[in-house]
C-alpha cells in the first residue's frame, strides 16, 4: 500500500504526526501537496490533512494515525490497547489546539498582530496551568510500550521547547520521563535519518509553533 | 453489559452526546457522577467525561461513541464506516471546542466577566465565519444514513439555538436539510422520552452552550 498524505506544504502542522509515524516505519507515502505544489481538498475532509489510503479518504490527525497505527506496526492490534492510544492521541490533540490558540485565541483568520494581547493572556495563563497538567498527565505514560502516541509526544515536546524555550527550560527538568522518551525518540534510527533530512520542514512562524518571545515565560 | 457514564453532574457538556447514543439505544448505564453525587476522576482520563465497559475505561468523548457505535446499533462494523463517521465526529469535537471559547477565549479557569470583551471579539468571527462553515460541512451529511454522527448534530443545534438565538434563527434557514434531521431526531421514540424526561439536564451557564444576548448577532 502506498500512501497518500494531503496537508499544506510550507508547515509541520498537523500533517507532521502523520509523516512522523509513516517516516518511522519506513512506510511508502507521497507527501501530495509538497511534492505537486498543487493543493487538493477534498469534501470529505473539513480541513487537511487527510490521508488516501487505496480507495479510502480518512481525515483528522488522530483519526489517521487510529487507521495507521496497527498498520504500521505502531500499536496493538487489540481494541482495548488502540481505544487507549487514541484516547491519549485525542488528548494531545486538544493540547496541541490549546497551543495553537496561544497565538490565535481571536481567530485563525486575524493575523498574530491583530490579537497580540490576547495572545499575551492567554499564554501566560496556559503556560502557569495547562502546559503542567498535560505533561504531568503524559509523564505517567511516557515508559509504556513504544507506539505512535510517542512520536506525537516527541513533537509535541519538540514544538514547545521551539514555541517556549524559557519555559520548557524551567519546567521540563520535572518531567524526566518525557525528556527521556524524546531522546529515545529521536535516535530511533529511520527518525534520526528524517529529522536530518530535507523532507523535515524547519518549524516557522506559519506552523502551530511559533516562537514569539514576547508569549514565553519571562 | 451495563455502562457507566462519568462526567459531570449539572452541566450537559461533552457527556451529553454519550447520553444521547445510550438513550436512543435503550441502552442500561448509570450516569455514575449524577446518581452517587460523588466525583471519581480516573487518572487514565485527562479530564471527563470518561466511560466504563467492563474493564474498560475509555476517555474522550469521540472515542466512547466510536466504541459504542456498533455496538449500539449506531454504526455500521466495517472498518470504513467506522473511520468516516469518527472522521465527523471529530470535526463536531472541533467544533464544540470552538463554541466553547466563544465564552472562555482566554481561559476556562478564569469567570466570563473577566474575558467578556475578548469573547465578544472571538464570537463575532465565530458566527461570521466558522459557524456557517461547519454547518455547509455538515449539510452535506444531513441525508446519510442514520448513525451516532446524527445525534450529536441534532445536539449541536439545540445547543447553538440556546447560546445564539438571532443568529441560528437567521442562518438556520439555508440549511434545510440540517433542520429536517434535528426534526427526525428529536421525534426518535426514546430520544424523545428522554428529552421530556428529567434526566436531561437543562441548558445552564455552567455548560458549553451558553447564552449571552451580547455574543449573539445583532
């Protein structure tokens, strides 16, 4: 089976978890509107990315990765152990919606200078209480066996520590755990090979993450 | 088997759309947070509502109907029913999570009246933008057959008929097929028994779906 990813080409966006789970497996994929330079929506899909798997077109990140997971040999193929990893895929999720709206708590549609104070509220109040609460909930999680939900946890850690560098400094030392996980993660052979590669996009002030020192802690 | 539903006791919230699936199904559960009026969080869930099946403790509310659906009779087995319906079911997670930051665009820990003048901000775009989007999404999938999926659009529109009366009444119009549906589902046998009964919880300003005349259309 070949797949075929459909997200923007100029983000790590959301499509980034997907291509981390295809990457790590070595799977065969084309990254569609990257490599035609031709964007494709589809009426199935509210919003990319969606994924073309044969004569199927599964959207929403979590919902591929659900598809992908036991497929790419990224999860059990038990219904207990997969209903677990996609309710702690929904989760990061919502964590990461919860960053995105760090920078864009007024609309998606305004620009970051359109709603620059709120943006400033809303960080420092995501960083004293929710940024803890989701890393002390994956901490707990972090030494499971290995599946996608850990690729997802090392980007999250990877867009936080670009997005808050002086935060993630003060509080990540507390989550060994998760510090550990994203080392593991990155050497993981196939991934190291990626991150170093021209198909990794550099995060940039288009993506979810963005480094806005103005939003970090002081 | 006999569910248990855990979420929280006054508000309908994300639990409401479990309870439609188990009403209209006939299904037996206990609303296990109402009936004891004790709280038990489970630290495998982030946050309610979470479900318990046997063993099983399954967090995220589009996981729980994504596990209940067939075994309901609210969803076809196969595999790419299921993975199209969750697809949509998501996409209506998204969009109670954005209907929730009308009210709380800066934080849910903090009251309305200290984010009033942000969430005035954020409804006008909401209303203006997103809301006629999602509901041209869904119009589309109005007709289809009978699923889960339904119900929580039937709840979606109820809830956004509370918190935006003039808005609804004035957009709901171009979307018929969307009010047919809310129609069917609300004559349903026993949804319609619940409905009138008490164990559905009024709309309230404690829920997701509030209604303040000054975010709602002019």
């Amino acid at each position: 089976m070949r797949y075929e990813l459909h997200y923007w080409p100029g983000i790590q966006g959301r499509g980034e978890f997907v291509r981390l789970a295809l990457e790590d497996a070595g799977a065969k994929y084309r990254d569609v509107w990257r490599e035609s330079d031709r964007l494709s929506p589809h009426r199935q899909a509210f919003a990319p990315p969606y994924l073309k798997a044969g004569r199927l077109i599964i959207p929403q990140t979590a919902n591929i990765l659900l598809f992908l997971g036991p497929r790419l040999g990224l999860a059990p193929k038990s219904e207990a152990a997969r209903l677990h990893l996609h309710g702690q895929q929904l989760t990061i999720a919502d964590w990461l919606a919860e960053v995105h709206d760090t920078h864009h708590p007024i609309a998606s549609s305004l620009y970051y200078e359109d709603q620059k104070r709120e943006a400033r509220r809303r960080s420092r109040i995501f960083l004293a209480e929710r940024l803890p609460k989701f890393m002390r909930y994956f901490e707990r999680e972090a030494d499971a066996k290995f599946s996608y939900v850990h690729l997802s946890l090392f980007q999250m850690i990877e867009g936080l520590r670009y997005a808050f560098p002086r935060a993630m400094s003060r509080s990540e030392s507390k989550f060994s755990r998760l510090q550990r996980l994203h080392d593991r993660v990155a050497a993981r052979p196939r991934l190291a090979k990626y991150l170093a590669s021209e198909r990794r996009i550099p995060f940039n002030q288009q993506g979810i993450f963005r480094h806005y020192p103005e939003l970090d802690a002081r």
